[in-house]
C-alpha cells in the first residue's frame, strides 16, 4: 500500500497503531540515506548495512515509548551516529589490545607509541572537560575526579539529585562526542600505520 505520511508524530502514532505498515514506510523512507551516510564513514558495505539494521531494530524496540524533540530523521540519524562512536571505540579498544599483545615484540617502540597515546587522549579529557560550562564542569570534577556520589553533590551544592544526574548525562554525551572526531583520526592512523 503506498502510504505518505507529512508528519512525523503521525507516522510515530502510526507505528504504535499499525506497526508494520508504518514501520516499513520508515524503513523504505530512510534505509537508503542512513546506509549512504554509515557506508562513507565506514567504507564497508557489510558494516554499514548491519549498524543500519540495528538502527532499526532500536526503532522498533524503542516504539512504545518514543517520543520525538526532533525530527524522525534527526532522531535515526542520531542512533546511527551513537553506533558509529560506539564501532570506533571498540576499534580502539581492539587496537590498544593489539599493541599491548605487539609489545613483546618491540617493547621499547611500543612502549613510547603507547606514551603519546595516552598523552593525547588525557590531553583531550582536560580539555573538553575545561570546555564544559562552569556548573557542569564542577558537577562533573566532584562526581568522577574526586569520586563525590549524586547525593553528597546535591548536597554540597544545594540542587536536586536529578539536576546532578542530568548534568552528568550531558556531560558525559558532550564528552563522548568530542572522542568521537579523536577516535575516528586514531582508528584512520592505525589502519594506515
């Protein structure tokens, strides 16, 4: 049935009411872009269609309870960018392994590679965490720098524990996103190297 849908609180109404139907016009709508959009930063077909899949299984999961503050374009696109930082960042991981595995073998390269990694990445941690705003930056020192709970931040600084929860949240999804742009050079330089 072809079906067109100019609202996206419809189509996500449509989704709880009908699922299939409006979930494959979600499907047949965006499968192409997101895939465009994986597939150029990942330069695998496979993966691409794979974290797109997934993109879509976390629609569907997440249906009863969506809500949208944005697009349903921006919203996938958005589930799409978290899997890419989340597949960079294995890859990372995977490569951090892999030089410790190696360092048997060149010990003393590795050991100084692995010295400006480390370097680079605290370097990065200070200076995102220095970009955050002023309160959240003090939120966010108390609570994993000096290993403060939510209540005794609360406490100390005269706000609701949710407050405290939520500047976490966003600080931790900037802090994220700033590794992100780092994660995706490293992954490049180790695959280059």
């Amino acid at each position: 049935m072809n079906i067109v849908y100019h609202d996206d609180q419809l189509l996500i109404e449509q989704l709880l009411q009908d699922g299939e139907r409006a979930f494959d016009y979600i499907y047949d709508l965006y499968w192409k872009q997101l895939f465009q959009y994986a597939h150029n930063r990942l330069q695998s077909e496979d993966i691409a269609k794979d974290m797109v899949q997934d993109v879509f299984i976390s629609l569907w999961n997440k249906r009863d309870g969506l809500k949208l503050n944005s697009s349903l374009s921006a919203y996938l696109f958005s589930i799409l960018r978290f899997k890419l930082i989340n597949f960079y960042h294995a890859n990372e991981v995977r490569k951090l392994h892999a030089l410790r595995v190696n360092q048997h073998d060149h010990p003393s390269e590795n050991n100084i590679d692995q010295r400006v990694h480390i370097n680079e990445v605290n370097s990065l941690l200070n200076s995102s965490i220095q970009n955050l705003p002023c309160k959240m930056k003090e939120i966010f020192k108390l609570s994993r720098i000096d290993g403060h709970s939510t209540l005794q931040i609360s406490e100390q600084l005269n706000i609701s524990e949710q407050t405290v929860k939520n500047q976490l949240s966003t600080a931790l999804k900037r802090l994220k996103l700033n590794f992100a742009d780092y994660l995706t050079i490293a992954v490049i330089y180790f695959l280059l190297k």
